[in-house]
C-alpha cells in the first residue's frame, strides 16, 4: 500500500454535503455507464430550480415526467421512495453524523433501490467515514488481486483479511486501491 500510495498521491476524498441529491444520483446510476448516467441525471436535474432536486420537488414530480428524462419506472419510483424517506423521516440527515456505519447502512436500505453497496458508497463519498471497506465492491476486488499478487479476486472473506492492518482508515485504502486500477503494473513491492 506504501508504494501505491506515493505512486497515485494525496487522497482526494472531500465530503459532499447534498445527501439527497448524491442519493438520486446513486440510483439514476445503477446498472448504467458512467456517461449515461451522467447524461440523465443532468436531465433530471434540469426538471428542478438551481438545478437542485429537493424531497417535495421529486414528490410533487409526476412520474410521467421523470420517465420523460430518460428514467425507467422502476427508478422512477426509487427515487419517489427516496423522496419519501427523507420527508417521513425514515432518513434524517442530521442524525447521520451521530449514527454507526451500520445503522446507517441499515437506515439506506430501506429505501427502494438503495442496497448495501450504494449505502457503503454514500459512507466513504458524502460521510467521508474513514472505516469503510467495500469487500462486495468488484474494482476493490480486483485492485487487490493485482497488487497483492493473488491469482483469483479475492472473496469478502479474504478481502476482510488483508484488509485487517488498514484499520481504520479502510476508506483510505478502498480509495488508493480504485485508483490503482489506472496505474500501470510497475509497483512490485508488497504491504
């Protein structure tokens, strides 16, 4: 990790604050290239003032509209359900910074749409939670199977493993390793 770490830089993890919003785009992303998502949620944004989507905005949107912009039914409804969340209380942003990883993780998945991979990414990328490991995540996965020199992606398990010495700053790492996967092979030292 040492290696790697001089090799990419300083990490570049900053907060992002607009939680509904990063949410919005988590789901609109799901199951799409980087550059389709992108060109729907700017759609979807377009619908909203200051390009803002706020939970009574995307309540009061039919879904018509929101299919309007490129979006399937099912996230159309996703989103609605996130909407909704944050309007019933289900998720309250101020609560979140006095919550476990965990407990959020469990408030996230409550939302359609949301599982536990995209809450993990809402942890390290809005939360700036610095104790995240993503073993699901297949780019960690696969980082850690070209550094570490192993001849399959490693499963949970054996990610959790490795992972061990990084505590607790396992965000840290996940970040230098999906950096990693752009660097070319020349880091040969291990640890």
């Amino acid at each position: 990790m040492r290696a790697l770490m001089t090799r990419v830089g300083s990490c570049g993890l900053a907060p992002r604050r607009d939680y509904f919003a990063t949410l919005c785009d988590s789901i609109i992303a799901q199951q799409l290239s980087a550059k389709a998502a992108a060109v729907i949620f700017d759609r979807f944004a377009d619908l909203y003032t200051s390009r803002r989507p706020t939970p009574s905005a995307v309540l009061g949107t039919p879904l018509t509209r929101l299919r309007g912009v490129g979006l399937s039914s099912q996230k159309a409804r996703y989103l609605k359900d996130l909407a909704s969340g944050f309007q019933d209380g289900r998720i309250q942003p101020r609560r979140l910074v006095r919550q476990s990883n965990e407990e959020i993780i469990a408030t996230l998945v409550s939302i359609q749409g949301i599982g536990r991979w995209t809450a993990e990414m809402f942890l390290i990328f809005s939360l700036n939670r610095p104790d995240v490991l993503p073993v699901d995540d297949l780019g960690i996965r696969k980082a850690v199977q070209r550094w570490y020199h192993l001849r399959a992606i490693p499963k949970p398990r054996t990610l959790r493993k490795i992972g061990k010495p990084w505590h607790p700053y396992e965000t840290i790492a996940s970040w230098y390793l999906w950096h990693s996967l752009h660097e070319p092979r020349q880091i040969s030292s291990r640890g």
